[in-house]
C-alpha cells in the first residue's frame, strides 16, 4: 500500500508540471502567437498597426514576474492594445502559466566552445 501510495505521489510530482507547461504552450499558441509569434519574436502578424512586444527582449524579461502577469492580466504598460485577459476567458493561473512559458523566450547568450 505504501509503495503504491509513493509511486502516485511520484506521478503526480513530474505529471502536473508537465500538464501545466503543456497548458501554457496551447494558451500561447490560442491567444498570443498570432501576435508575439511562435518564438517570441512580435512578429506574429506583418500586417498588424501595432507593433507587439518581442518577448525574448531583454526589456520584457528584466520586469518581474508580476509585472508581466499584470501586463497580461489588466494590460498594465501598454499603450495601443491593453490585453485584459483575466476579464477576456483565462483565469489567474493560466496567466501565470503564460509568464512561465514567456520566460522560455529568454536570449540565452552563446557559449564559448
């Protein structure tokens, strides 16, 4: 019974994360891709007025966890299109699955070999 009960606890442990990363990804790819693109770049849609953040920039990775989510969430710092998801279907843990996922687009620099 033990062992069972230790076994499930261990599916759980590596299960969940992996559910959410995979939730992050399609919320992405549903509500944030046709603008920021698949890799993050603002350049999911040529034809848009605006001009969307590239996500990998330094400048949207140095603010806070926070920040990104109330940028998300209430569309705190932005001047053309306010993105208010929280009030627009997704809810306080999809965002901050999302700023998880955003995170992934950080510019890594190239390591010298």
């Amino acid at each position: 019974m033990r062992k069972a009960i230790y076994v499930l606890g261990l599916v759980i442990w590596f299960v969940f994360p992996l559910q959410a990363a995979n939730d992050a990804e399609s919320t992405y790819k549903a509500r944030c891709m046709k603008c920021h693109g698949a890799n993050g770049d603002g350049k999911g849609h040529a034809e848009m007025k605006i001009k969307p953040a590239d996500l990998r920039s330094d400048e949207v990775q140095k603010l806070s966890d926070e920040e990104i989510y109330k940028t998300i969430a209430y569309g705190v710092g932005h001047k053309e299109y306010a993105h208010a998801f929280l009030g627009r279907g997704l809810n306080g843990k999809q965002i901050a699955d999302l700023v998880t996922y955003i995170r992934k687009f950080a510019r890594h620099p190239k390591r010298d070999q």
